[in-house]
C-alpha cells in the first residue's frame, strides 16, 4: 500500500498501487528510449565521424523538443483526459525511437532525438498529474520516489540489451533502437485495462496535506523550483548522456565494461531515488515539516554530488568508478523532491507548472550540452565539466532552503479554489 492515498480502502489502495506500477514501467520506457543512443555513442559517432561537440548537439536537439513538448503536453494535461493523453504520448515516441533506427546521416539522428525529445515531455506532466491526484503532500515523496526510480530501471535493462544484441550476438545498433522503440505497446493495453477515467478526479484536500492554493510566497516558491530544475536537470542528463562516453573515451574501459558498469550505475541511482522518497517521507511521519523533510533529504543527496569535484585528479580506478556510483545515486534522488514541491503550488494546474518548468529546465541543459562537449575537445578531457556539475548543486540546495515558505497545512476544511 502506498502512503497518502486517496481512500484508505483496500480495493482502492490495491489499485492505487497498481497504478504506481504503471507509471514506473512508463518511466522505465521513456529511459529505455532515451537512453539507447547514450550506450552507443562510441559507435555512432564513429560511423558518423562526430566530434564531441556534434554529439552534445543531438542531447541539444532532444532538449529543445523536450522544452517544447513540455509545454503544449503541460497544457493539455490539464484541459483533456490523461487517461488517453498518456498512452497517445508514450505511442508517438516510441515509434519515433524505432524509426531512428533508421538514420542514415548526422541530420536524420538530429531530426529523430528532437521529437523523441517532444513527445517523451508528456511523461512527467501526465505522471505527476496522477500522483498527485492519488496521493497526499506527505506521501507524494515516496510516490514520486517509485514513479522516479522507473528512470533507473529503464536505463538498467538498456545497458544489458545493448549488451545482448550488440556485444554477444553482434547485431548493429539499429536494431536495438527498433527492439526498444516497441517495448511501449503492451504497457498501452495496461494501462487501458487498469485506469478509470474517475482515478484522475482531484481528491477533496485531506488534514495536514499542504495548502497548495495560498498566493503568499507564490513568486519565491516559483523562482525556487525554477532554480532547483534548471540545477538538477542539467546535471543529471550530462551524467546521463556523458558517462558511458567518458568511461570509454577518456579512461579507456572497453565496450562490454561499460554496458555492464552503466547498468549497476543505473542500480544505485535507482537505490538513491528511492531511499530519498522514503527517508523524507519518514522525517516527515516523524513530526518534521514538510519542508524541512525535503531540504534535509536534498541536502544529503547533495552530498555524493559534491565527489565530482574531485574528478580532475581521478586517474581509472575502483576510487573514480564508486565517486561517478554515488553521485549517480545523489544526482537522481533530488528529483522526488523537486516534483513533490511543485505539486504544493498548484492543485489544478500541475501540468502547466511541470510543463513551464520543465520547457525552462530543458532549454537550460539542452544549450549546456554543446558547450560541455566542445570543453572536451578543447581540454581533452571531461573532468573539469563533471567538477562543476557537483559543485553546482549547493546552489539548488540554498535555493530551496532560503526561497521557499514554510508551508501551511489544511485542516479538514474543504480547499478554496487555487489559482
């Protein structure tokens, strides 16, 4: 049973936690489709002679239809049905990933990871629009926590299929683009089967959840989140989308190594993920604020992050793979609290805050990735961009500690309307 759901009924949680499962295979899915490209980039850009720079241009495009989609997909989260949004979503850009597939030269791989980037932005508005309609302020952490953690599952099992296909049974990478681009049809009969229409009804506001509905302190909580996103996103899809690159390239693990590492990477940010929802979803049982449970959470994922620092002085090792393990781990379990506080903002309107947020974090770390490469190929190495990854997230941590209000809870009052 998953905390804070909307009736404590025991059918109810049983699909509340079923639902749950849906939407961490859906993350699973959209990980496994982003990811394809990130654990073949050493062969791709070598058929496509690519530089660094050419590479961080195709994270650059995602970013930017990713930017674009969260906002059109933000919007229409809020004013159509998510049942059928979702699916819809999740359909397109997995035929978009199966199609890439068959990119013959360097613009059709731009043209095919800008709209994976657009239609995969309907993820998260169309997520977070169900957890927060399931779930209640203090149990929304955890619950974006498992929701979250499906990113890790799906960036897992890519790893061992490109493994698989690529290493042990010497298939091209196309066909691993194709074999992934399909996994998403059974989760669409699922989630057809499994949802009702009613599941997506905002519930009556329960005692002690956050009054997300309040105007004071609106402008601070939305500079805080805004901050926060563009921090976190950014480092975590230069981790993302660099580190199988950076392992091979600049310390020489081969190929088969990597896929293997990138898996376990992939495992202990998952552990991370979860045990930031569930360590702020206890402080929180045991009488902390809201908020306080959340900072102190983010701070204590910050702190593996900080290990990046040291990056520059790293040579190959088992001290340089456990530093790039653990901020894997810090790096992904700020998200559940980054998501669980912008659903304190607004109760009607979560997908316009998620799809603005998200158009300004991704605008953001879609421009980094350029430049990130281009610092490569001048210093010859990637340490000093990893290094100021790390560092940067003590700017995120201040913001959600200086800017954002301490909350106000509800009574059993019913809500007011929220802007």
């Amino acid at each position: 049973m998953l905390p804070g759901g909307a009736n404590p009924a025991a059918p109810l949680d049983r699909r509340v936690a079923a639902i749950a499962l849906l939407l961490l295979a859906a993350s699973a899915i959209n990980y496994m489709d982003r990811q394809t490209l990130a654990n073949v980039a050493v062969r791709v850009t070598n058929e496509f002679s690519l530089s660094n720079e050419q590479y961080g241009r195709l994270e650059e495009w995602f970013g930017y239809g990713f930017a674009a989609g969260s906002l059109l997909f933000g919007v229409l989260a809020d004013r159509t049905s998510v049942r059928w949004l979702y699916p819809g979503a999740l359909a397109a850009w997995s035929l978009v990933g199966f199609l890439t597939g068959y990119a013959d030269d360097f613009q059709s791989l731009l043209a095919g990871r800008g709209l994976l980037g657009f239609f995969e932005a309907a993820h998260w508005p169309c997520a977070l629009k169900t957890t927060q309609a399931l779930l209640s302020s203090r149990g929304r952490t955890l619950g974006n926590g498992i929701l979250q953690s499906g990113t890790s599952v799906g960036s897992i099992l890519t790893p061992l299929v490109m493994w698989l296909l690529i290493v042990r049974l010497g298939h091209s990478w196309r066909l691993a683009f194709q074999i992934v681009g399909l996994v998403g049809t059974a989760w669409i009969v699922a989630w057809l089967a499994i949802t009702r229409e009613s599941d997506f009804h905002l519930r009556a506001a329960a005692p002690g959840d956050v009054a997300a509905d309040e105007r004071g302190g609106l402008v601070r909580k939305i500079v805080a989140v805004l901050v926060v996103v563009t921090i976190i996103n950014t480092v975590w899809q230069i981790l993302r989308a660099w580190v199988p690159k950076i392992l091979q390239q600049e310390h020489g693990y081969g190929e088969e190594f990597t896929l293997w590492f990138t898996a376990g990477w992939f495992a202990v940010s998952d552990v991370g993920c979860i045990a930031a929802g569930y360590l702020a979803w206890r402080l929180a049982g045991a009488g902390w604020s809201v908020k306080r449970s959340r900072v102190a959470t983010f701070a204590a994922c910050c702190i593996p992050c900080l290990g990046l620092v040291a990056m520059p002085w790293l040579a190959a090792g088992p001290l340089l793979l456990a530093v790039v393990l653990v901020a894997g781990a810090g790096a992904l379990g700020m998200f559940p609290i980054y998501y669980s506080f912008t659903q304190d903002i607004s109760r009607r309107h979560q997908g316009l805050v998620t799809g603005v947020a998200s158009f300004v974090a991704w605008v953001a770390s879609a421009w980094f990735q350029k430049p990130f490469g281009r610092l490569a190929d001048e210093t010859r190495s990637f340490s000093v961009g990893l290094a100021a990854a790390g560092a940067v997230t003590l700017v995120a941590l201040a913001a959600w500690a200086l800017l954002w209000p301490e909350e106000r809870t509800r009574s059993g009052a019913r809500p007011s309307h929220d802007p």
